[in-house]
C-alpha cells in the first residue's frame, strides 16, 4: 500500500521522499512555523547542496558549514542556522539508535503502534502532536500499520481526515488539510 509521496508537491523533491525514509522524517522535523510543502522541500534542498542524500553525511559535516548550507537561499526553513542543528541531531539519533536505518523506528523487534509512537516521541524534535502525525503518514501512506497504529495515532489517524500532511496525497487534498487548520484556528480564537 506504499504510495508515491506528493507531500513537497514538487516531483523531484516528492521522489526523494517515497525513496528514504530518513528525507521524510526530516521533512517531518521542519514542518512548524513554516508552509508544509516548503519543509518537505528541505531534504531535495540538502541533497543538491551536498551532491546526494546521505544520513552519515548529514550527521558528520562540519557544523557551522551546514548551518550555512541549510541557511543559504533558497533555505531548508525560514529557521535554517537552528533546523540544520536539529537536522544534524535527529541524523545522528538515528545513526546511534537505529543502526543509520530510519525504518528500524518501526521494523526493530515488531513494535506495536503505541511503541512506535513512543520511538517517534523520544526522537530529537519530535513531541506527541509531531509524533502522531509521523505515525498516521506511514500507516495511511507508506503502509507500516503495526497493530493499534491507528489508535496511538489518536484523531489524526482516522479514516478519511483532512487534518495533518498525513492526509496529504494531492493539490486538493493539500488545500483540504489548509482548510480543516484554518477552521481549527477559528474555533481555537473563538473558544
């Protein structure tokens, strides 16, 4: 049930996320204070500056150099010096943690669905909204649906929302999700 991501609404960028399972975390990191398809351009960004897309790559590189190349227009995020710290962090959580395999989040000794929400919380940068979110996109887009998956993933994993970048599969569906946080927000204002 993997499908082909359309999540930075841009092909190329798009292919390198269905691709590596790190570029999507990643894009998931950068998606606050800043438009969802934008963030989810960031890890094509990174890989055209460094010549590809490599976790090690990422984890090791000189810190102030990434911060430039993370910061240097057209940028990963309106915060780019401080979300290319974060990068560095979150690529070298999953070097140690994870063996460099993003997919061992979710594959490592079978894990349920509220023990890859655990895994999704602990990682750098990652809080239960951002974590829930993360575990709905791969059971609704990438087919990784451990058992409860859904439950743990609390409103954002139900069928046929429009809530969060997990329900993202189009343009329509994009201007959907914009729609349902505009409504929240109103509410929120108004409550």
């Amino acid at each position: 049930m993997s499908r082909k991501l359309c999540l930075a609404q841009d092909v190329e960028a798009d292919e390198l996320l269905t691709e590596d399972h790190f570029a999507t975390l990643l894009g998931m990191l950068l998606d606050q204070q800043y438009p969802m398809e934008h963030a989810f351009r960031g890890p094509k960004k990174i890989a055209d500056r460094m010549g590809g897309f490599d976790i090690h790559r990422i984890a090791e590189a000189d810190t102030k150099e990434f911060e430039d190349l993370c910061a240097t227009p057209p940028a990963i995020h309106r915060y780019g010096r401080s979300m290319a710290r974060r990068a560095q962090e979150l690529a070298r959580y999953i070097i140690e943690n994870y063996d460099a395999k993003t997919e061992n989040l979710w594959k490592t000794d079978k894990p349920d669905g509220n023990e890859v929400l655990r895994r999704l919380k602990a990682l750098p940068g990652f809080g239960e909204q951002k974590a829930k979110i993360f575990l709905s996109l791969l059971g609704k887009q990438r087919g990784v649906q451990p058992p409860g998956w859904r439950e743990a993933a609390g409103a954002y994993g139900d069928e046929g929302s429009r809530r969060s970048v997990a329900d993202v599969t189009d343009a329509e569906s994009l201007a959907q999700v914009r729609e349902f946080k505009k409504q929240a927000k109103a509410a929120a204002k108004q409550g």
